[in-house]
C-alpha cells in the first residue's frame, strides 16, 4: 500500500514537473524543428491555461537567403493535444491561429551556392506538419517587389484569407487582393488522390477561373496535368484594378477593349525535370480553345467612324514552352464573324449585315520572358468572306439628298498580314486582288478590281492601292489607278493621292450617259486621250479636293458641228467648308459647223460657294474665222440661270473667204471686214441687235461671172442683165451688213453695198441693199448671206 502510494506520488511529481517545463520544452521543439531551414525564432510567448492545450501569446521568426528575406509575425497560436499521443507520437492535434502576418521582400539575384532538387510535393509537404491539423483564422502576406524591377508588375502585392490544412487536404480562401474586396479565391488540395489540386476564383460571386491540376512524381520529373476554364465575362473589372491595370499596361495589350463573354479552355502538361548541368528546367504543353462574343456595340481603332454591333471570334492553339522558356503558341484554327458594321462620314455611308474571316495557315506567335514586350509572329493569311455591303451617299450641300446608293459585292478576299509588331502595334497588310460589283438603283457602275497594300501603325493607318475599272463600255475594256492614302487616328484626318494611267476617249460618251442622264443625245466623242489625278483631305470640317484634268488630241461631234485636235486642261480645289473653285483653258484646233473655225482658245473659272450658289467667270476668248478673228469680252454669270450680256468683236475678216462658203461659181471677191455684235443670252434664248459688219475704208472689189443658166434668165431680163453687168468688176467703197437676231430664231440681215463697176456704163455708181429674213437656228448659218444675195437681186430685176 505504502509503495503503491509512492509510485503515485513520484507519477503525479512527473506530470507536474512535465507541465511546468512545457514552455521550454515546446520551445526547443519549435527551434530544433525550423532550424534545419535556416528559421531563426525571434519570439516565442508560451502559456498553459489547460492540461491538454498550450497557447502561444507572440510568435515571431524569420528566414534570410540569398533568394529572399522572410519574415513571420502570428498571434493567439492555440496548440491542442492529447498527453498520451503527444508522449507516443510527439504530434499535436490542432493548431489554430488567430493572426499571422507573413512579409516577403524577393532579391533580384538567386543563391550561387543552393542546390538544384524538384520541389516536394503537396503531399510531402503536408506531412511534415507539426499537428493533425492547423486552422489560420486570418492571415495576411505582404510580398516586395521593388528590388526584382520586372516591368508590368507592382511594387508590392498584399493578399488576405483564411487557411485549414491537415496531412491529407489544404483548402484556403483569399478574401482581398491589394484591396480587391470583389474576388474571392478558393484552393483545395487532396493529397491522398494522386495529389489532385482544385483552384476556383470568383469576381462578384462570378465564377472567373476553375482549374483542376494532378501532380504525377517519377524518379527525376514531376509531371502536372492540369484542365483550365477562364470564364472573360469580368475582363473589364479585372483590369480597372490597380493591381492589374499596372500589370496590363503594356503596348502590346490593348487598351481599350469592348465587353466580351466567353470561355477560354487550357489543357494540357507541364514537365519539370532536372537537366544535366543540375538546373531545373521544365517542358510545357498545351491546347487552348475559345469562343468570344461582343456584348455590346464597339467601335474599332479608337474613335474610328467604323462600328461593329455583334462579333464572335473561334479560335484553337497550341502553347509550347521549352526548357529554355521560350513560348511559342501556333494558331491553327481562327475563325471570326462581325455582324451589323457601319463605317460613317459625312459624306455617306457603309453598312454590312455580316463579314466573316478564318484563318488559311497555320500561325506562329513566339518569344522570351526576358525578351517582352517584344513578340515574333509569322505571316498570318487569312480569307475574308463577306456577302455584300450597302453604301449610301448624299450630296455634301445637301446632306437630306442621296445621289448615289447601292450595293457592294465581292468574292472571298485572300488578307496577309506580315511584319506585324506587337510592341508597336504596327503590322503590314496585303490585299493581292478584290473584285467588286457594284449595283445602284440607276447606274450601272463598273467592275472593280483592287488590290492594296496597308500599313497599321498606332498613330496611322496608310495604303497604297492599285485600282482597275473593268467595263466593256470603256475603249480599251479598263481604267488603271494608283494612289496612296493615310489616316490619322488620334486627329481622325485622312489625306490621299491617286492617278489614271492616260484614258482613250473614243465613244466614251456612251458610258459617262449612264451617269449624266441628261447628256445630249447629239454629243459624239470620236477620240482622245484624258490624264487625271487628284487628291483629298478629310477632316471633321469636311472633305478637299484637287483635282487636274487633261484631255489631249480631244474629237467630237455635236450635231453637224465637228471638232477637231481639242485640248482642255482643268484644276478643281474644293475646300472643306465646300466652297469650290474650277478653273480651266480650252483650245480648239478647227472647228466645222458650216463655216470653218480655227485655233480657238478660252480660259475660265467655276466659283461654288458653301450655301450652293454658283459664279462663271468666261475671260476673252479668240477664235480664226475667215482669216481674220472673233473675240468675246469677258462674262460672268450664274450657269444654273445665266443672264449674259456682251459683244462680239470680227477684226479682218477676209471677203474672199467669206464669198468662198457660198460655193457659187463665177463668184469672187477681195475685202477686209470689221464689226461688232452685241449679244444677249437669257432664259435659254439668244439675241443679237444692232450688229454690224463693215468693210475697211480701201474698199474691195466683187466680181461675178453668170454661170449660163443665170445669162439665159439675164437674157429675158433687161434689169437683171444690168445687175450681172455691174456685178462683173464691181469696185465697192463700202458694204456694211446690219445684223439682228431675235429670240424665235430668227435672222434680220440687212446688206449695203455701194461702189462702181470702171468697165460698165462709164463707172456709174452702183448702190445695192438687200433685206433678209429667215428663221435661223444658229446665227454662223445667217452669214451665209451670199447665196441670199443672188437671189434677192434676181428677183428685184426679174
């Protein structure tokens, strides 16, 4: 009895001696267990409230390697444990910890001397924990960046959550991420099941990213299979955070994306071995898969007139990353459809139901972490299949007019892209042939073909362009044009140039009917060659234009009027505010409508105003008729009600050329004439008064011999006999024709001829007029007066 005493006495000395020494005992454990990983315990605040458990008030360590410095901070530790698997096992239940603050400052060069060995698994780390299990009831790590300088990262990174481990399973929960209150991130680990890893992250208790990893040891690799869904809806919120914005803040990155839905899927393994020079290196393999669609409407390239309603884009990749960690990702499939598009101007308008593209070949993009931003792509070809845009123009004065509407069709489009530079958002793209039909409401218009050369820039989009009219209306089947063009995305200006390869003329007017409905139907354009080029600004305040035309060697018809050898050339400006100036000279080799016309030469000037109204400025203008010259003084007039009031000057004009139009045999003639006509053109109606032609105070001479129809009437006619007996050598002082010309077309003329004939009846003076009148529809038929003349004397002496 007595010893039975003793014994339990000296157990009781035992445990009591075992419980007033578990403070120092608990904390030669913790340093003996840290040791070995270079952790050093700055503090350690134990106390006893209970025979099972143990608390730890302050808990405070660190670690310092060449890689980082890392520093522990915890508070409120609970230890729970149970006396007898404590003594059997050295293993404590349950930790719980109410705080821990965990600070890590990463330095910029690794350790020279740590050895290179695979990272333990989950599993392995989870079994060298001190208890069956350990709850943190709110941690926060705070990482330092600062010293690392990698480009698009913070300085520092600050997270928060809760944690609950054991040896079989790790779940964690993030509850802030650099003050991200919206996310929430779950991970859980299995470790019995093949060291499975599940991953969720959600934004405003949406799920953004699901991940299921498993990690397969083997003797010198470890291989991790994983399956990825990134859900984009949140995009935009993710990258207005602070945390984010900084790390995607990268000109190869847009910047400004619309809002999108979809899943990007990412399957595939990661390798990670030990090479033979000792360093850890790892292979990654993967395939990604995605289907995006647009939300909302959007527009392209900035503040771009061109806006897209709904878009969807397919696409399918291959992520290689080598040992060396070069990424190299090939798009095999790509495939992308935008419906109701619209490109707006002032001036019109482009519009499109759908225009689907897709990838022909295989394309590479590759590059280096240490080389970013800085990106290799391939060429990219891709075929644009679009079924037909409609396109709809007004008049820019009268922007509630539409001249010009109709649609726009096209085969499917081979589109290169190459030297494309992410880092510089620039990239080259090479349209090689589109063929363009074209059908309007009235117009006919010809086949297009274009093909073109576009060079993106982030501050410019510029062209150059190669454009083929293909009609079997032209003369020679086609119209060539080159130009270039470019537009400036931040001040939305575009400017351009272009040229036509020199255009035959011949019988052009039957195409340019199918434009100009009310060209005469009399008009007939024989030959000719036309050179044209122009160019163009648009900006907000409108469109400018400069336009030249040359038209060279020129033959026309109009009517029985014939022109040949024509040259007219023309500069056209027009201002952005609309106002618009032509102006141009003509010359005329010979022209022949009854009477023949030579070197006729004449400049003007078109005015147009903003408001629409029209100003004509005609200077003097000359022109060779019957060895001598007409001139007109200069005119200015309104073209769409011309009210014209001028004079008409004839200096020289030579009689015998003028008698030689008459064609009448025996009918000659020597003279010099001058004379003035005022004209009058109002209403569409055309009047002369008071002209007047006048011989040259030396005179001339008329001689007319009688063919022998005219003897034989002479014959029966004393008077008349008289008349061609004067007429024979008629040496005239004067002759004078008073012209008018009234509005109904018709022709007063009025003749004087006064002199005397030296061989008939001793110089007797001879004094003749003559009045006619004839309903005329051109006034050059009424000097054709001399045929009138014949017969008026014949008739005043028959």
């Amino acid at each position: 009895m007595r010893k039975r005493l003793i014994i339990s006495l000296l157990l009781i000395i035992a445990l009591l001696s075992f419980y007033a020494a578990l403070p120092r005992l608990a904390e030669q454990a913790v340093i003996a267990t840290l040791q070995p990983y270079g952790v050093e315990v700055d503090r350690f605040d134990l106390e006893h409230p209970g025979w099972n458990r143990v608390l730890i008030r302050n808990l405070q360590l660190h670690q310092n390697t060449a890689d980082y410095s890392l520093q522990l901070d915890s508070s409120n530790v609970e230890a729970r444990f149970s006396l007898l698997q404590l003594f059997r096992q050295t293993e404590i239940e349950q930790f719980i910890i109410g705080n821990t603050d965990i600070r890590l400052r990463l330095h910029p060069q690794p350790s020279e001397d740590s050895t290179t060995e695979l990272p333990p698994l989950p599993s392995q780390i989870l079994k060298l924990l001190p208890a069956t299990r350990i709850r943190v009831k709110q941690y926060s790590v705070h990482t330092d960046l600062n010293q690392l300088q990698l480009p698009g990262l913070p300085p520092q990174i600050s997270l928060t959550g809760a944690l609950d481990l054991s040896a079989e399973e790790l779940t964690t929960r993030l509850q802030s991420l650099n003050e991200f209150q919206n996310a929430t991130l779950a991970l859980t680990l299995d470790a019995d099941n093949q060291d499975r890893i599940g991953l969720n992250l959600t934004l405003d208790n949406s799920p953004l990213l699901q991940s299921q990893l498993q990690l397969t040891p083997a003797t010198d690799r470890i291989t991790v299979t994983s399956e990825s869904l990134l859900d984009l809806s949140s995009w935009r919120q993710i990258r207005q955070h602070p945390l984010f914005a900084s790390m995607l803040a990268q000109p190869y990155i847009p910047q400004q994306l619309p809002e999108i839905a979809g899943q990007l899927m990412i399957d595939g393994t990661t390798e990670l071995h030990i090479s033979p020079d000792q360093s850890l290196s790892g292979e990654h393999h993967y395939q990604l898969r995605s289907e995006l669609q647009l939300l909302q409407p959007a527009q392209l390239l900035g503040q771009s007139p061109l806006d897209i309603q709904r878009a969807n884009l397919t696409f399918g990749a291959d992520l290689n990353i080598d040992p060396q960690d070069r990424i190299e990702m090939i798009f095999g499939q790509l495939e992308g459809t935008l419906q109701k598009i619209s490109y707006q101007s002032p001036e019109g308008q482009f519009s499109s139901d759908e225009q689907s593209l897709s990838l022909v070949q295989p394309a590479t993009v590759s590059s280096h972490p240490d080389q970013l931003p800085q990106i290799d792509i391939s060429d990219i070809e891709l075929l644009l299949k679009g079924t037909e845009i409609g396109f709809d123009f007004q008049q820019q004065q009268q922007p509630d007019s539409k001249f010009l509407t109709g649609q726009l069709r096209f085969e499917p489009v081979p589109v290169t892209l190459t030297g494309i530079d992410l880092q510089k958002l620039s990239a080259a793209v090479n349209l090689p042939k589109i063929h363009l039909t074209a059908q309007t409401d009235s117009l006919k218009i010809p086949t297009i073909q274009l093909s073109s050369q576009i060079d993106l820039q982030p501050e410019q989009i510029s062209q150059h362009f190669k454009l083929k009219l293909l009609d079997s209306r032209f003369p020679d089947g086609l119209i060539d044009i080159t130009g270039r063009s470019k537009t400036d995305l931040q001040t939305q200006i575009s400017s351009g140039y272009w040229r036509a390869e020199p255009i035959n003329l011949s019988r052009i007017d039957k195409l340019a009917r199918s434009f100009v409905s009310d060209l005469p139907p009399e008009l007939v354009i024989n030959g000719g060659t036309l050179n044209h080029q122009g160019w163009f600004d648009h900006r907000s305040a409108g469109l400018a234009l400069r336009l030249l035309n040359r038209a060279d060697n020129l033959s026309l018809n109009y009517d029985q009027t014939r022109l040949f050898d024509t040259r007219w050339q023309s500069e056209t400006l027009q201002r952005h505010s609309g106002q618009l100036t032509d102006t141009g000279e003509l010359e005329i080799g010979f022209i022949d409508l009854g009477l023949p016309l030579q070197d006729f030469r004449s400049s003007y000037r078109l005015r147009r105003s903003a408001a629409g109204q029209q100003q004509l400025d005609i200077n003097s203008s000359t022109v060779r008729l019957l060895g001598g010259e007409l001139t007109t003084l200069p005119v200015s007039f309104d073209p769409a009600q011309p009210d014209i009031e001028t004079a008409v000057a004839l200096t020289h004009l030579d009689l015998a050329e003028l008698i030689a139009l008459e064609q009448q045999r025996g009918l000659s003639g020597a003279g010099t004439l001058n004379g003035q006509m005022p004209v009058r053109f109002v209403d569409n109606q055309l009047t002369v008064t008071n002209g007047q032609i006048l011989s040259t105070p030396e005179g001339g001479w008329i001689r007319f011999d009688p063919p022998p129809e005219f003897r034989a009437m002479a014959q029966a006619n004393p008077a008349l006999s008289i008349a061609f007996d004067a007429l024979e050598n008629l040496q005239y002082d004067s002759l004078g024709i008073e012209l008018d010309y009234l509005a109904d077309g018709t022709a007063l003329l009025k003749t004087h001829l006064k002199g005397n004939n030296p061989d008939w009846n001793n110089g007797q003076p001879v004094d003749f007029t003559v009045n006619i009148e004839e309903n005329l529809p051109k006034l050059i038929q009424a000097l054709q007066f001399t045929d009138k003349l014949t017969e008026t004397i014949e008739k005043r002496y028959r």
